[in-house]
C-alpha cells in the first residue's frame, strides 16, 4: 500500500487509540459501555420486532443464533488466553441484551 498522508493518519489514529485502550481502566470502562449498550439494545430490539406480530418467533430464533455463534467466538480454546478488545465487547453487548430481555420477561410475566 502506497504511504499516503490518509494512510499515515490512519495508523498514527489506530496505534494512539491502542496505546490509550492498555491503560486496564480504560478498557474496563469501554467494557461497562458495551454492556450497558446491550442493555439498552434488548428493549429496542423487543419493541421493534414486537410492532408486526408476525416476526417475533424470527427475531427470537435470530437473537439466540447470533448469541451462540458470539459465544462460540469468544469462549474457544485459545492458547494464549488473551482476548482482544473487540471481542470483550462483543462478549459484553450479548450478556447485555440477553440481562435486558430477561428483565423484559420478567415484567411482562408479573
């Protein structure tokens, strides 16, 4: 790849934001932001999916694919037992969503 100025931006961004995601607070506190975005996501995904009636055994059967897929992603055996950020976040978001719509299900059911 040619050393553009866009290029050169673009790493000099991406090695800055790696460096500031080491600090171990910083990258707890992206952490907490992904679950509570999947908390926040769990709602809007019921409402949505629950104005047509037609497709909420769809969006059910869809969320509990895409859960176990990221769970397979995550939780494989991993010889160096180091995950990277993104998938900690993905991890958090699907533990987010899965808390808020058992919340939901909870408060229907009472």
């Amino acid at each position: 790849m040619q050393n553009t100025r866009l290029n050169r931006l673009v790493d000099v961004t991406g090695d800055r934001l790696s460096g500031w995601l080491r600090n171990p607070w910083r990258r707890s506190s992206v952490i907490i932001i992904s679950l509570l975005f999947g908390n926040y996501l769990g709602p809007t995904i019921s409402l949505v999916a629950g104005q047509r009636g037609q497709l909420d055994v769809v969006i059910a059967a869809l969320l509990v694919a895409l859960a176990e897929l990221i769970s397979a992603v995550v939780y494989r055996r991993n010889p160096e037992n180091a995950r990277s950020l993104a998938l900690d976040c993905l991890n958090a978001i699907k533990i987010g969503l899965i808390y808020s719509l058992f919340v939901d299900a909870f408060k229907l059911g009472s």
